[in-house]
C-alpha cells in the first residue's frame, strides 16, 4: 500500500511540474524567477520519490534486478533529473513540459511489469560501474536525441515562417543549439568511459550475446565523435547536427534496449 501511495504521488508530482511549467511557458510574465525554483523543487520531489519506488523492485535478494521495464524506468530518473538541471541553467522549459510526464508513464508501465534480468549480489565493482554509466551515456544522449528533434521543428517553422503556436514554447535557437551540444559532449564523454572500462575489465563483450549491444554501442561512439569535430572544426549545426544526433541514439537505443525488448517482452 505504501509502494503505491509512493508511486502515484511522483506520478501527481511529475505531472504537475510538467502543468505549471506549461502554464509558465504561455504566459511568462507571470511567473516570477523565484516561482519557476519552487516548480522544479517539485520536479525534484518527484525524481526522489521515483528513486524510492524503484530501489524496492531494483535490490532483490537474488541480487540487482535489471529488467526492460526496471532499466527503463532508472533511464527516465537520469533523464529527469537531467533535464531539471538543463531547465535550471537554461530557458529550456519544454524539455521539462515532454519528458516529465514519459518519467510518470515509466512507473505506471513498472507497476504491474513481470521482466528481470537478475545480476548475482557477486558481481564486480566493474560491471557495476560498467552499466552505471552506460544508463548516464543512454540517459545524456537521449536528452539530446529530444532535443534535436525540437530543433528539427524549430527549424521548419521559422523556414515556413509560422511564428506563433508551438514555436512560442521553444526557446532561442542558440539555446537549443548550445544546450544540445553541451549534453552530447557530456553523454559522449560517458559513453567512452562505459566503453573503455567494458573493454578493460569485462571479459564478455564481444561473446555471441552482447556482440550486438557492443558492436552498436562502438558505432555510435564513432557517430558522436564525428559530430563533435564537425561541430568545433567544420562548424556543424542545424540539420546536420541533427541528423547526426539522432542517427547516433538510434545506434545506441538498439544496442541497450533492442534485444532487452525482444526477449524479455516479445518473446516471454
């Protein structure tokens, strides 16, 4: 009882972040500064009570259980607290207005899910790590994945020339572009170290099962890489960085969630 009186209170709580946000954005002279730190507290609240929840189907006494479902719902705790941290820093509100209530969505899908993927209480301090900023890297660049989507729309509409509608909600492009940027670099950066501490310490990463993950992982590194240079030595921005940014999370969110999919919700 206790679990679900826990649960729908960060659903309340991330859904109402996500309100007052919105309502900011329409009507921005109204919300002083100070306002919109007490909105993200309660944003905050909801991370920390999402944190909870998903502690109690996480620790299992067979060990740490990282189901489809579970890894889901820890990637959207990243995620939002993430974004908050970005809304903070940045007039970047939207971010919050869509990825808050998909946290929500995720304990709601958690709630009744049935998956595992059981690690031993024996593992190493390395896979550990290992995964940790795996799900930071995945978390990061699927931030960044959101916001070059926004940034695709962005772009169309100031090119059609339609000011009004959605496009209020967005912030300047510039925003948009140093935001996306700061966050690959930051998701690249975890990435690498998830990479390199596999490689080094993990015997199994190129073994029949995780070939796939590994192989996809390594191509995605090899896309933001590109990017990131494009970016500082060739000045690559707009619909270039866009499409290399999503077709960099697309080769990541295969290789950490494509086989996990298949297997532990299709085929079970």
């Amino acid at each position: 009882m206790a679990s679900y009186l826990l649960i729908y209170s960060a659903i309340i709580l991330y859904l109402a972040c996500s309100a007052l946000l919105y309502f900011q954005l329409k009507n921005p002279a109204d919300t002083p500064p100070v306002r919109k730190k007490q909105i993200l507290l309660i944003g905050l609240g909801a991370v920390v009570l999402h944190l909870l929840v998903l502690y109690n189907s996480l620790v299992t006494p067979e060990g740490i259980n990282l189901g489809f479902y579970n890894a889901a719902s820890l990637v959207s705790i990243f995620i939002a607290l993430f974004t908050l941290t970005a809304v903070w820093r940045h007039p970047v509100d939207i971010l919050a207005v869509i990825l808050l209530p998909m946290a929500a969505l995720t304990m709601l899908l958690d709630i009744n899910s049935n998956t595992s993927h059981i690690l031993p209480p024996g593992s190493s301090p390395a896979l550990a790590f290992h995964i940790l900023t795996s799900i930071i890297a995945y978390s990061l660049l699927a931030l960044a994945a959101l916001q070059a989507i926004l940034l695709s729309i962005q772009n169309n509409l100031l090119h059609a020339h339609h000011p009004g509608g959605f496009l209020r909600l967005l912030p300047p492009l510039r925003y948009m572009e140093v935001l996306l940027f700061e966050v690959i670099l930051a998701g690249f950066v975890a990435l690498t170290i998830s990479l390199g501490s596999g490689l080094i310490f993990l015997e199994n990463m190129f073994e029949q099962q995780l070939v796939h993950k590994t192989v996809l992982s390594i191509i995605a590194w090899f896309v933001f890489l590109i990017l990131l240079i494009g970016h500082w030595k060739l000045g690559w921005r707009g619909r270039t960085a866009i499409r290399w940014s999503l077709a960099g999370f697309v080769s990541l969110m295969l290789a950490y969630f494509g086989s996990k999919f298949v297997i532990e919700i299709v085929l079970s």
